[in-house]
C-alpha cells in the first residue's frame, strides 16, 4: 500500500492507493497521533468447467500500514472517502485526541 501525506495548518491530507478493494473491506483506525489503515484483497471464485489458471500475478490477502502523525488528530471530524481504489483520509489537528474508527463512504 502506497501513501502520500500531506499537511497544513489545519490538517492531514492521506492519500493511498488500495486498488482490488471493495469500501467494506478497509478498516481505518486513528488514536491521537496514529493512523492504522487495513484492507483484504479477495479473490473471486470464478471457475468454469474445463478452465484452469496458467498465470496470476494478482495478489490476494490482508494488506496494512501504520504510521505516526506529528501531532493528534481530530477524530470527531475525520473523514475517509474510497473512490477508483484510492483512499482519501482528512485528518484535522487536534491536541487531545480519542480512539475511534472512521467509517469509508
């Protein structure tokens, strides 16, 4: 998984890039200054009689990154948003901060 991370003075843009996902499977995680980001790559089940796979370079499976912010982040208005297999987190600064879980639309 791929990220770019940017700031201002209000907040914490993340960019990162979890293509072959559905929004279902990503689970993002903040507590004070850390960002826990969690996706599953599933692979279909599409056989058909008399087919069987020469080659697959795709991968499959539980895909994960954390990394620490240089300052807390503002749970209560944080905001993820999964579109064409990047996601896009914004993070507000905060001093104080509280652990939750932010939903993906």
């Amino acid at each position: 998984m791929k990220i770019d991370v940017k700031e201002d003075d209000k907040s914490f843009t993340v960019k990162a890039d979890i293509p072959g996902v559905k929004k279902g499977d990503i689970q993002v995680d903040i507590d004070d200054d850390r960002v826990s980001l969690r996706a599953e790559v599933k692979k279909e089940k599409e056989e058909k009689k008399g087919e069987k796979t020469v080659y697959s370079e795709r991968a499959y499976g539980m895909v994960s990154r954390s990394f620490t912010l240089p300052v807390a982040v503002d749970t209560k208005d944080a905001k993820a948003e999964y579109k064409d297999g990047v996601l896009n987190l914004t993070l507000p600064k905060k001093g104080n901060g509280a652990a939750k879980r932010v939903a993906v639309s």
